[in-house]
C-alpha cells in the first residue's frame, strides 16, 4: 500500500484529498502545519508528498531542507501547491525534488492524474460530461448544472459547498438548483441521490427550501418518491422557482407586469471573508468548449437577430475557429421574412429592437410551429425580461455584456442537445 502525506493548513483540503486518496487504496496521513508535517514525515516515511507552499511552524523551505537531509525520505516526490505562485518560487523549490506545482484553486482530476502518474498507480475516475458551478447571492446558493451528472464532480461540490459557506458566512442558505436541460434518466438515480444529499447535508438546509429548475420528469418523478426530498420543490417555472427564496415572493425581484427579472436575481457576492477557493469544479481533462463544437460532422448554420453590430461582430468572432456558417439580420422583421429561416440550427436574439423585437420573433416562430433553438440575449442591468422569454421555450439565455466564452459555453450546451 504506497503511502502518502498531505500537509496544509485548510482543513477542508486536507478532508477532501484523505477521503479521495483513501477511496483508491492510498494509506493517507494529513498534517495541519509544516512542524506537523515534519514529524509525521519521519513516522510515516511517505512514498509521496502533497503540501502548500505557505506553511506555519515550519515554512515549507525548512521542511523541504530537513526532507533533504533525511536519507530515509530524501528521494520522495513533493507535489506542491499554492494560491499564489511566481517564477521565483518554482526556481526555489525545483532542486529539492518537487515534481509538480498546482495553483489553487487546484483541477482535481489533474492532481489525481499527477498521482498516479508519479506512483505508478491507475486510477479510475467517472468521465462522464458534467458542468457544476456553484455561487453564492444574498444567501441564496445557486448550484448550476449542465450536460451530466459526474460522481466525481458530486463529491467534489460537497466541499466546494462547505468553503463557499464559509467564505460567505452563511449558515443555512436557500438553494436553487439549476438543471434545465440535463438528460437524467433512472440510470442516473445514484448520482442525483449523492447530489441532493450532498447539498442537503452540506448546506444542512431542510428541504422545503431547496428548488429545482428543470424539465427533467424523472428528477420530479424521483424527488416525489422519496421521503427525505419530498419537500423539495421541482418545476420549469422560474417564477415559481424564485417565490420563497429568502422568505420573499417572486415580485420583489420582478417588475409590476411579473415581466422582469432585476439584475440582484442572478449576480454573485463578493466574498464576507479573506481568502482564496481551494476547489476548482472544472477538469482540466474536459475538452474545450471549441473542441466540443469542433466534434459536431455537419454544417452548421448561426443566426444573430440584433439591432447591434458591435454584438453582431462580437458573436461571429466567438465562432471564428468553429468553421459555422454565420448569418446577421439587423432586426426581427429581417429575420422572419427570411427564406431559409428553418434552416438554421441556432438563434442568438436580442430581445429589445426595432421593428420587431424580439417577442414578436418567439411569437412567430411559436405560430408558424419552427422549433428553432434560441438563446435570448438580454442586458438585465436595463431590466428586460427574460421570464417571458423562457416561457416561449427557448433554450438558453445570456446576460449582457457578452464574452466570447459564454456564447461558445451556451452554444455548446445547446447544439449537444440537438445533434
């Protein structure tokens, strides 16, 4: 059994790489400091090292030095990692053996890859498609969720959770789960037990105040069947989805027509605390989102309905390396009286334009049966609405001002769905 010690301050990592590490057949010892670190270095004559740069007690400099002078464990690989590093500190580190570098917060499945990697050791880990964010605003913890459900991921969100609730200094926050267009079916009744069980546990939120966005039946269906998530709320409605979080209804963040979602709904807080995130919840192994698009075998045709040519010149740079066909119209009207309006495989829309907005586009595509994906652009600082988008069913949203990796993100979560 290859040994091996982790020695950092935060105890949430220390929890997250013992319970990870142990799952694979590693006998794993933690220290809380680098004095920690050096006795139990001595004990445990480790096979590998996993340790901070920024240590208390003992700086990690004299803990590489005594590592050095120790014969027993002098030749044992160092894996380091840091919330800040620079050249100078990999040039001060380099000769005393370590043999990888991570900047906090760290890509669990390249940490794990480098494990194995240096211990000669295979190591299986689920790679099925999944993209989880979680933020933190007034309280309220959004978890999103996209493509699949990852064990891997699951877990990790457990102390992703945990650090965010004490980075924010919220003790038993609201949840909104947000899972609109993810395929889960009863294959998947594991892993959405280990999720909602993870949030419930880790947020110990009761849950009558947890709920979930998505158009998933099987997610209601399994949520109704089972006494612990009973109480959980799923729908497709956002508003639904909105009432009650925080004790308020849905018309404090809408406007008096129930047509407008305020900015405050969806932003993300600073911080209450000092300090960085340990935990990334992206891969490093996930496939960009270039490479994602780059993997569909056909044509693609791209059409942006906006009034905006800045916009217009944004989006068709954002799909520049893609190889799609992009198509602009200047306004609504452009684009309905289109002649090949049924043959392009996405819409990016504005909602606000001359003409004819962009309502009046869902409404015609709606009355003309073309069920055309389409991602609503929408400036929410302007309050526009994108409640009433959502109930002509379109497929995505963002928020204005773009960024080229937002529209390649949706664009990819879209088309996967549609190819």
């Amino acid at each position: 059994m290859k040994k091996i010690l982790v020695i950092d301050e935060s105890q949430l990592f220390r929890d997250f790489l013992k319970q990870k590490l142990s799952e694979y057949g590693f006998e794993v010892t933690a220290a809380v400091n680098g004095l920690d670190g050096s006795v139990k270095m001595r004990q445990h004559m480790p096979d590998l090292v996993i340790m901070d740069y920024y240590l208390s007690r003992n700086s990690s400099i004299e803990l590489l030095e005594k590592k050095r002078s120790d014969p027993n464990v002098a030749d044992t690989p160092v894996i380091m990692c840091s919330a800040r590093i620079d050249r100078q500190k990999l040039m001060q580190v380099a000769k005393y053996g370590v043999k990888k570098f991570f900047t906090k917060p760290i890509k669990v499945d390249s940490l794990l890859r480098t494990v194995s990697d240096i211990l000669e050791v295979s190591l299986d880990l689920d790679n099925t498609p999944c993209i989880i964010e979680a933020h933190f605003n007034d309280e309220i913890l959004f978890v999103e969720v996209s493509e699949g459900l990852n064990k891997e991921k699951i877990e990790l969100l457990k102390y992703k959770i945990s650090e965010l609730m004490d980075l924010y200094d919220v003790e038993t926050p609201r949840v909104l789960l947000i899972m609109p267009h993810v395929e889960i079916s009863e294959d998947d009744s594991v892993k959405l037990g280990m999720l909602l069980s993870n949030i419930l546990n880790y947020t110990k939120t009761k849950p009558r105040f947890v709920k979930i966005l998505t158009n998933n039946e099987y997610v209601a269906e399994f949520v109704s069947s089972r006494d612990s998530y009973r109480e959980i709320e799923v729908t497709n409605n956002i508003e639904r989805a909105m009432d009650g979080l925080l004790g308020k209804k849905a018309g404090s963040y809408l406007d008096g027509e129930h047509s407008v979602v305020q900015e405050d709904f969806f932003k993300s807080d600073a911080p209450k605390k000092e300090g960085g995130e340990s935990f990334d919840m992206k891969f490093e192994a996930e496939k960009t989102v270039e490479q994602g698009l780059g993997e569909i075998d056909r044509e693609v045709k791209v059409a942006i309905v906006d009034d905006d040519i800045v916009i217009q010149e944004l989006i068709d740079t954002a799909f520049a390396d893609t190889g799609f066909k992009v198509q602009a119209f200047n306004n609504g009207q452009e684009f309905v009286s289109s002649a090949d309006i049924e043959s392009f495989d996405l819409v990016f829309l504005d909602l606000m334009m001359p003409e004819m907005n962009g309502f009046q586009v869902l409404q015609h595509l709606k009355e003309q049966q073309l069920k055309l994906p389409v991602i609503v652009l929408s400036a929410l600082s302007k309050k526009e609405t994108v409640v009433e988008a959502l109930k002509f069913g379109v497929s995505s949203y963002i928020i204005k001002p773009l960024k080229p990796e937002w529209i390649l993100k949706k664009a990819t979560e879209v088309l996967r769905m549609n190819f």
